[in-house]
C-alpha cells in the first residue's frame, strides 16, 4: 500500500504548473507531434517523387511530447526498406521482391531473429556459397543476412562523421537514425499481447482494435551475449508503442516527464559498473503496466505526484525482482543485458528511499530549473511563456530544414543525373507534384507538396534564365512568372535568387530594388535555415519565437530566410566570384567528401543576409553609388568582425570569402589574404579559399 501525503495534492498543482511552464503542455505536445508527423509526410512524398520505396516515422520523445528542452531528447527517426520483403512464414513470400524468412534456432534469444535468404522467382531458399560480403552460410548450408550491412553503408554514407550506437547510426549525436526492415505479419511474440486475458484498465479496446494490424520492424541489433550476434535482427513494435503514447492524456506525459528527470539526474548517480544502464524505455515501460492497473479517474491533476510515485513503485518492483518485462513483446526481460544484479538493488533501494522521504528529491531536480521552480506559485508559473515560445521556435526551424534537406537531395539527384537536361527533368517533376497533389491525399502531404512545388519553381526559373544568360537569349515571360510564383518561399532566398540573375543580366535598377525590399524584410524577427548544415545552440530572437506560437506551423516560412543556394547549372545567374565554390575541391579534397557532404559541396551556398550585403555592394559599386556600396560593405565587415554573429552562420567560410573580394575590389589585397586564411582555418578542406589564396599570392608577386 502506497502511503500519499495530504500536501500532495497541492504540490502535485506547483508541479502541473511548473511542467506546464517549460512546455509539457497541450499546445506545446501537439505542436511536437504535428511538426514531426509533417516531417515524416515530407520525407513520404519527397521519396515517392524520387521513385524510392522507402518509408520514414519518427519516434521517441520528441514525436510523442514526452520531453523538455533541458532533457536534450534525441531525434529518433526510423527508415524501412520497402522493396524487401520480411516473411514470417514462407506463404508471405512475393515475386519478384528481395525475400528473407525470419529463422530461429535453439540458441536464438527471444525477441531476435536471423534473416534467411529466399529467391525472387520461386519460394525457395537461395542455396550455395554467397558472393557478397554481407551474407554467411549457416551452419545448416542456408544463406543469411548479416545486420551489419546497415553499419557498413552507413558508414560509407557518413564518412568520417559516421556514429554508431546500438542500432542506429548517424552523422550527428543529436540524431539517431535506425535502417530496418517492415514485417507486416506479426510474430508470435507480439501476437501474445493481444490475445492474453485482460483484467486492468488500459488501453481501452479501441486502441487495441487501431494497432492489431500494425506492422513490427526488424532492427540491426544482435543479442548482446549471442555467438551469432552478427546475423541476429530484433523484432520492435514502435508503431504499436508510438499509438499508446499518442493516446495518454497530458498528466500522464506529465508523469513520464518527470521519472525522465529522475532517471537522468538522480538514478545514474546510483550506476557505478561500466556498460550498465537505466534507459528511458524502462521508464515508458513502467508507466504503461502502472496505467493498466490504476483506474483512469486517478491520472488527474491533483493526482500528479501520486501517480508518479505508483510508476516509480512499478520500477522498484522489475529491480527488486530482477525482470522488466516488455509491455508488448514477450519473453524479453528489459534488464537482461543493461543492468547487473548489483546496480538494480542499488536502484532499488534509491528509489525506495525517494518515496519514504515524500518525493523530496523533486526539489533538487536541476534540469528545466524544476526544483526551483517549484517553490513558485502556479500562477506565477503560468506567466513564464518563454520556454514555451522557444520550443515553438525551435520546432518550427526543425521541420523546415528538414523540408530543405530532402530538397536539396532532390535537387542535387536531378542535376547529377539530368545534368544537360535538367530544364526538363524540373517541369517533369513540378507536373508530377502537381497530380500527387489533386489526388486522393492528406493535408500534410498537400502542404509538403506545394512547399517542393513553390521551390523547384524557383529553382527552375532560375536554370533557364542561366541558360538564356549563357546563349545570349531574352528571358521568356513565362520564366519572369515563374519568379513571380515562386517569391514566397520563405522571406529571402527567392527573391535574392531574383536580384542575382537582374544583376548578371545588368539590370542593376532593379536589382537594387529587390535587394531593398529583401533589406526591408530581413528584420530581427527572421530566422536562418540551411538545409545541409547543423548549428548548435542557434539563438532564436524572441519575436520570431513569439511569432511561431501563434501562427498555423504550415505559414511559419514568411519569418524563415533560407540560405541561397545556387546548382551549376544556374552558374551564369551567380556574380562570376561565387563560381569558385562550385568548383571548390583543390588535390585530393574530393576524395574526403562523405556521400552526405557530395549533395551540397558542388553547389555555391551562403547565408541569406551576407549574400544580400555581398550584392548589394557589388550593384551599388556598378551603379556608381559610392556611399551605399561602403555601408554595404561596412556591415558585412561587422558580420565577420563579429564573433557573436559569425557563430550564427551556417556557411562561415562562403561569407569570408565573399568579404574578400570585397578587399580585393577595394584594393586591400593584404587584407582579403588575411580573410582568406581565416576561411582556412575554419574549413581547411573543401574551401575556394585555397584557390584565393593561389591566385591572390601569384597576383602579389608579379
């Protein structure tokens, strides 16, 4: 019998208030969910245009609203090969398809299976030696699939970037990206979930009816203590887990909120044996078998910490007993192989000694300041919006990144690909997108595909008029249209892709006028966004945070200024400087690109604002308008005189190297080799500097 003090009541409000405060809230969860479900829409349709069967779902905390900015969650992104068909049972084998029945044999852990190769054109095992390196015969003579073959591509994909932790691997820590493959058919494992006896009170029958013909995924994950770890895929039901948390109400997320911040700040301390750990699962898993056996009518406010302290109750019982079992797989103790026998009775007694002392530890909690906030009163508390505004921020950038980085992928595919014909291959897609759209489709996919179609047309305006530039030709009306179309992007990139080609073309009047309506526009309520680097601490300003809180995620872009990004084959509508970072590799600098780096490094790419200061300086110097070229170049001199600012680009050593030429135009020839090195030492390979450098030194010396 759990002992609940009367003071808990009134706690349990300081402390809704207080989650409340730093954005586990209604609003805020559901933003959460929807930013990461319209990513998952983009990426869906970004493929389907692509003609790539693959599909994309985020899971964990930042997909369910299950964490706060001081918990520092993951992004947990899960990719499924579509094209191969996993078989439970030889009758789900297909023609045609790449096929591999899910074997199991006497010392197969539970949870784990291995990956049996089957023929395409008959349901047959494949037979023989096999000639890839990614495949090994079992003792029996039979062809399996070893799991290392994610790490391997994986690796080749990343470069020297390439993490790898457990199943997932990534070019960044803040992102877990975890290659598996779809079973449609469920194993026994999980079958047993839904066809055991029932007596507790969640889920509700309704939710078991939703999930039952979820598909499970195998993941590249060995038992830890197989001999055959190598060869062995783990079965996981994240579709299932990921319905279950999207139905819990918001004290409940509340609960996991907090056991999270138990778990990171407190119960780690009490882990003192390399290779053991307590994980946030363990936590998500207790929540779930405490909700089946706690009425609904106890998850209310009032009832907070109560109910935190029942789910932690249900902790200290797996360690006391030594077993966590998984809520839906069966047969799998979640402690086997994560924690030794010594670290779960320390736990154990930590935990006990946390109820005994009434939860005092919640005081002391360091993460999100809660601790400190809990000695305000919830009215006090509910003022403190900030946070909230933040995450908004933050969640907002994040989608359109995304969006920009799959359409950057598109973009560099095509123009590899249709390199001399890519005018064609763009109109092709554009058609395309257009029929997706007016088809039988969701909202989410309708905004994605009009965000791909609002850009490829820019992008497309931009490759013809390169092309009429080139051959001599007046640019066509419909392509002027184009420009038109396409302004609203996002509030600059478009319309400095304009400015460029009016420059090239020596329409400098007009050139002036865009750059000074982007100038207009470019106010302390815009935000960055690149689409192929990351930033870490990225200060958001406050208005654009405030701005994203209250608008329609889908209409946030009018406050985002995309970095302008400009192919080969839009070279002639770029000043002629800017070439040498479409051709920036010097020796052997290709061959230290990962597959990653190569979608972007053959295009010339900055910031949008220092672009916007680099033409301007460039125009007013040909219109003959001395005093705004020198303001011109005396705020892009601030820009990367300014540690504080340099910190918030994204293409650092574009931006020195575009204020070089500057120098150079001004005669400071010193100075702009100066810049140039500096460019060096931020990215030493890679980097048009170096061909600066060379030719400014050869110039010097003559």
């Amino acid at each position: 019998m759990i002992r609940i003090p009367l003071f808990f009541a009134t706690l349990s409000e300081v402390l809704y208030a207080a989650l409340d405060a730093i954005g586990v809230n209604t609003r805020t969860v559901a933003r959460r969910t929807e930013t990461f479900l319209r990513m998952e829409t983009m990426c869906t349709v970004g493929y389907i245009q692509q003609g790539i069967d693959i599909s994309i779902y985020h899971f964990g905390s930042q997909s369910e609203g299950t964490t706060t900015p001081g918990l520092q969650s993951d992004t947990d992104t899960l990719f499924t090969m579509n094209p191969v068909n996993i078989m439970y049972r030889v009758s789900d084998w297909k023609h045609g398809k790449e096929n591999y029945l899910m074997v199991k044999d006497d010392s197969t852990h539970a949870q784990h299976y291995m990956l049996q190769a089957y023929r395409s054109d008959t349901p047959e095992p494949v037979t023989g030696r096999p000639l890839h390196p990614y495949f090994e015969n079992d003792s029996d003579g039979s062809v399996l699939l070893c799991n290392n073959i994610v790490i391997g591509n994986a690796a080749l994909f990343y470069g020297d970037r390439h993490l790898q932790r457990g199943p997932s691997n990534s070019d960044h820590e803040d992102f877990d990206y975890v290659f598996a493959y779809q079973c449609d058919t469920l194993p026994s494992e999980i079958v047993a979930w839904f066809d055991k006896m029932r007596h507790g009170y969640w889920p509700p029958q309704e939710i078991f009816d939703c999930v039952r013909h979820f598909p499970c995924f195998l993941v590249p994950d060995g038992y830890y203590a197989s001999l055959k770890k190598h060869l062995e895929w783990r079965i996981t039901p994240n579709l299932i887990e990921r319905k279950l948390m999207f139905c819990l109400n918001i004290v409940q997320r509340k609960c996991l909120v907090v056991l999270k911040m138990i778990k990171k700040q407190e119960l780690v301390k009490y882990i003192q044996h390399e290779g053991c750990k307590i994980t946030t699962f363990h936590c998500k898993t207790a929540l779930f078998f405490t909700l089946e056996r706690t009425p609904s009518d106890a998850w209310t406010k009032p009832r907070l910490l109560e109910c935190i302290v029942r789910t932690l109750q249900t902790i200290r019982e797996f360690l006391f007993q030594g077993e966590c079992p998984h809520y839906i797989v069966d047969g799998v103790d979640l402690l086997d192989g994560k924690l030794c026998r010594e670290c779960q009775l320390r736990l154990e007694k930590a935990i006990r000694v946390m109820i005994q002392d009434d939860m005092h530890v919640l005081f002391h909690i360091e993460i999100d300041d809660l601790g400190q906030r809990l000695t305000q009163l919830p009215r006090e508390l509910m003022v403190q919006s900030h946070v909230n505004a933040r995450i908004f921020g933050h969640l907002a950038k994040t989608m359109f990144e995304e969006y920009l980085s799959l359409f950057y992928v598109i973009v560099q595919k095509l123009s590899s690909e249709y390199f001399y014909n890519l005018q064609s291959s763009l109109i092709a897609q554009v058609s395309f997108l257009t029929e997706y759209e007016n088809g039988d489709v969701s909202q989410y996919s309708k905004d994605c595909t009009q965000f791909l179609k609002t850009n490829l047309c820019s992008t497309l305006a931009t490759v013809v008029s390169s092309d009429c530039l080139r051959t001599g030709q007046a640019i066509p009306r419909e392509v002027w249209l184009m420009y038109s179309e396409s302004l609203d992007t996002d509030v600059a990139s478009s319309r400095l892709k304009l400015a460029s080609m009016l420059y090239c073309c020596g329409d400098l009047q007009k050139a002036a006028y865009v750059l000074d309506q982007v100038a207009q526009r470019l106010d302390d309520s815009v935000v960055s966004a690149c689409g192929c680097r990351l930033l870490r601490n990225v200060k958001l300003s406050q208005r654009f945070c405030e701005f994203t809180e209250h608008r329609e995620v889908q209409t946030i872009s009018s406050k985002l200024a995309f970095c302008v990004r400009f192919t080969r084959q839009e070279m002639f509508c770029v000043p002629i400087f800017m070439w040498f970072e479409m051709f920036r590799a010097v020796g052997d600098d290709v061959q230290h690109r990962s597959i990653a780096q190569q979608q972007w490094m053959d295009v010339a790419e900055v910031d949008a604002r220092p672009f916007m200061l680099y033409l301007q300086y460039l125009t007013y110097r040909d219109l003959g308008e001395r005093q705004r070229q020198l303001r011109a170049f005396g705020e892009l001199q601030q820009t990367v005189s300014s540690l504080e600012k340099m910190k918030q680009l994204y293409h650092r050593e574009t931006v020195l190297n575009l204020f070089g030429h500057c120098l150079e135009l001004e005669k400071n020839l010193q100075g702009a080799l100066n810049v140039y090195d500096t460019s060096l030492r931020i990215i030493p390979r890679n980097n048009a500097a170096n061909k600066h450098i060379l030719r400014l030194t050869q110039q010097m010396n003559v």
